[in-house]
C-alpha cells in the first residue's frame, strides 16, 4: 500500500483469503491544505502471476466557521430621560450556519438564533437614560456588553461586545453677594458680586437679568468647571 498519510512509505502487508485489514489515520488539517481535501490509496497485490493494482480516493469538504459580534450606540452623548440607540450587530463570515446564543440585559438576557453563512443580524434597541448619579469626569457612565457563543457541530467560539454612553451634567449655582462695607446713606455706593459658577461638566449659554444691569437681558457663555 502507499498512502501519503502512512507518510508516503509503501507498506508491505500479507492478507489471507477473506481477511480484512484495517488502518485508522488522524490527520490534523492545515491552512494550506486544498479544499476540498482528497486522499488516494493504492495498492498492488500479486499472487503468482497475477497482478492487481487498486486505487481508492476520499474527498471531504473542509468548512470554515466564523463569527464575530460588534456594538454601538448613537447618540454618545445623553441627558437623563433621554433616549439612545443600542445597535448590536451579529455577522457569520464563514462559510456554514452557525447557531449562537447572545446575553444581553437589554435582549432579555438570553436570545438564540440560527444565522446563515455570510449574513449579518441586527437588532436596534432603544433605552432611555435613568434618573442616577453620574460623575462628572467619567467618559462612559453606562455600558452595555453583548456576549456570544456560536456553535457548529464540535466547533465553537465565542465574542463580546460593548458600547457606552456619557451622562452629561448640566448643573448651574448663582451666588449674589455685597462686598462693601455699610451702613450706608443715601449717596453712598454699595457694591454688589454676582458669581455665576458652571458646576456640570458640559459648556451652558446663559442669559443674566438683574435691575442693576439696567434690566437688560446679558447673554453669557461659561465653559463646563
């Protein structure tokens, strides 16, 4: 016999009438194999002046599963009461369908779904921000994680996913105080501080009225801090 998974040696073998013999071969696949992946066998047998030769083939299919999970979130930035978009998207970029299983607090923990190759599932969902407390220097204050686990026949393979949304703090103290030094008669000046202090952490336009402005309305821009 001669068989490039007996490491190409020809084997010598004696087979009486009715026998059957039998040779088991685990062959690890490579990336360079061809697909699909074909091994022949052949054989030449003699007895006296007879002379049999035989040759026998197999070709299997080798399937490359793939899968991967990706998140998002618009906006990225929110108030609370507002609403934003969670988009979570699964894509089978192999070549077989897979079945997976997602966890997601915002799926309802648990979902399962067959998903055939080369096609992408989405699912858009909408989630309004909690009354909470939200530090003012963090960048994401809410984030969402999707994980995976995509199975086909023995194989398997598993991703995650996540998004996140900053929670902005508009946050405004106005503080009016007099500086000088009274009692005070009449032809005396008095003077008087006003503090307008940005204490979130996002830029305000604000609009001042006070009677010692000459009750004009004055448009002020304070950065965030």
């Amino acid at each position: 016999l001669n068989d490039a998974l007996l490491g190409n040696a020809s084997v010598e073998v004696s087979i009486e009438a009715g026998e059957t013999i039998t040779w088991i071969v685990d062959y690890v696949i490579k990336d360079t194999d061809e697909n699909p992946l074909c091994n022949v066998v052949t054989v030449n047998a003699t007895y006296g002046s007879a002379d049999l030769d035989l040759q026998a083939e197999v070709c299997t299919t080798v399937v490359a599963p793939c899968m991967y999970v990706e998140k998002s979130v618009s906006p990225l930035t929110a108030l609370v009461g507002d609403t934003v978009v969670f988009n979570v998207t699964l894509v089978n970029c192999g070549d077989v369908p897979l079945h997976v299983g997602l966890s997601d607090v915002l799926l309802g923990n648990d979902t399962y779904v067959d998903i055939a190759a080369g096609t992408t599932m989405t699912w858009l969902i909408d989630y309004v921000i909690p009354v909470g407390t939200y530090a003012l220097d963090a960048e994401c204050d809410i984030t969402n994680t999707v994980d995976v686990n995509a199975t086909y026949g023995s194989w398997s393979d598993t991703d995650s996913a996540s998004a996140c949304v900053d929670v902005k703090n508009p946050c405004l103290d106005l503080f009016k105080t007099i500086t000088s030094t009274g009692p005070y008669r009449i032809g005396d000046t008095v003077t008087y501080n006003v503090t307008l202090v940005n204490c979130g952490d996002v830029d305000l336009d604000t609009i001042l009225n006070d009677a010692l402005l000459g009750n004009a309305s004055v448009e002020v821009s304070i950065e965030a801090g």
